[in-house]
C-alpha cells in the first residue's frame, strides 16, 4: 500500500493534488492535514505559506488547496484523523529529503492514514493504512503507481 509515482500522463506536474489525489477525494473529508517541509508554486491565494514551519488544516483548508493549480516541489501531506493532535515540535523538524521517505510502510507521521511525499517535482511518494483507499488509487493510476518496495529493489538498493 506504497505506490511511488514517476513518469506519468495522469499529473500536469508533480505534485498536483487534485489529480494525485482525483481517485480518492470523495473519502477524504473526515481527516485533517498536515503539511510540513513545504516548497510550492502557486499563483493564488493559499492556506499555506512560507512563514510557517508547517500547516494544520481542516477539511474545508485543505479542499481550497485541492482545487488550487499549486505545485508542491517538496513536501510532506499527512492525513490524519479530526480526534489526533499533532505533536508540534515533531513535525517542524521532518523533512522530505529523509532516506526514511522511501521505506515502505513507514510513517513519518504515525497517526497518518495516508502520507504524500514530494520530492524535487519528479517523484511523489503516496503511502496508505486503508487498503480500500490505496486500492482506487493504484486502479486510477495502474502500471503508473509503481509499488515503491519493487521501485527500491530496483533503483535504490541495487548492489
């Protein structure tokens, strides 16, 4: 339930949450999210910015940011259930260019239901706990949802 995304047709350009994001939105509106470690690009007004070290958003936050045309270039998006309170000083010290981002199945943020990683507008990493979720998003995007252990195996542990 750890898919990485490459070279794809699906996305204008990585990140672009609204069509990462496409196959699963309909489930989405019961979580809050994170957002931390960000560099983007967007011509309109966000819920996000520079000035801060992270971002808590609520559903109606995070939605306006969904139907925005930003780029996220780095960054990491944690979805995270409404009863969770982040941990603050955790979060304002992760960072996207962490080796620990290409392990499959691990959390950076442990309350985390699904986590998105964007790394350097080429790749996006996109992890699951719900297999109904993560199974819409590799039907959406099939062969182009590479499983990110046979990703690893292939380009990262090589020997």
């Amino acid at each position: 339930m750890n898919w990485i995304i490459r070279s794809t047709k699906k996305v204008k350009f990585h990140t672009n949450l609204q069509e990462v994001l496409k196959s699963i939105w309909d489930n989405l509106a019961v979580y809050r999210w994170i957002l931390t470690d960000l560099d983007f690009i967007s011509d309109q007004l966000l819920p996000i910015n520079f000035d801060e070290d992270f971002f808590v958003l609520d559903s109606p936050g995070f939605e306006k940011l969904y139907h925005s045309n930003t780029q996220i270039i780095w960054g990491i998006i944690s979805a995270i259930p409404y009863n969770i309170e982040p941990d603050a000083s955790l979060i304002s010290k992760l960072s996207a260019e962490d080796s620990i981002v290409w392990e499959p199945d691990h959390f950076l943020i442990q309350e985390s239901i699904i986590e998105i990683i964007a790394f350097d507008s080429g790749y996006t990493i996109v992890k699951f706990k719900d297999k109904h979720l993560s199974d819409k998003f590799k039907e959406y995007f099939h062969e182009q949802a590479i499983d990110l252990q046979k990703f690893n195996e292939k380009y990262i542990n090589r020997k």
